[in-house]
C-alpha cells in the first residue's frame, strides 16, 4: 500500500482502540532519537509529538510522559506535545 497519510490511518486507530498504544509508540520512539541525537553531538532544542484527543482523556498520561522523559534522560522542556484544532475542540472528554 505504500506510505499511507495521518488522516488514513489515525481515524481507524482511533476506531480499533489503538490510538492510545499508537501514541505511546510515538511518544518513546521521538524521545528515544532526540537522546539519540544528543548524545551524537547534535543540538536538537525540543521535539513535537502531535497526539490524538483520546491521548488526552487518558488520566495516565502525566505519568506516561515523565516515564518516557525519565527513561529516555530528557527534561521536560525537551518535549513539545501538540494540540490539534480538533483536540482543543473536542467537548465528548
């Protein structure tokens, strides 16, 4: 199928109850390249995580971030999360 966009994919994510194992992939996986790139040398200020609304409604996801953050020797300033226009939006959390 080759590349498949966001607006494919996220929606059925969020359809099957993935988004949230989805987000938490992203979410390590950009931590653990910015450790990456730090530790090769390379000054990268912040990385951006954009997430899905339902990553939001999870109660858990404070703890999840400072895990991923800790395991990953980041400091919080390190880590941008993005809002979509429809997370801020959304009024069914």
């Amino acid at each position: 199928m080759g590349n498949i966009p966001p607006n494919r994919f996220i929606p059925l994510a969020e359809e099957t109850g993935l988004i949230g194992t989805l987000g938490h992939w992203a979410l390590k996986e950009a931590c653990k390249q910015m450790n990456q790139w730090r530790e090769a040398g390379i000054e990268v200020p912040t990385v951006a995580v954009n997430m899905s609304p339902i990553n939001f409604q999870n109660l858990h996801l404070p703890g999840l971030i400072a895990d991923v953050l800790s395991y990953s020797a980041l400091i919080p300033s390190s880590l941008t999360l993005e809002l979509t226009k429809r997370t801020v939006l959304d009024t069914t959390g």
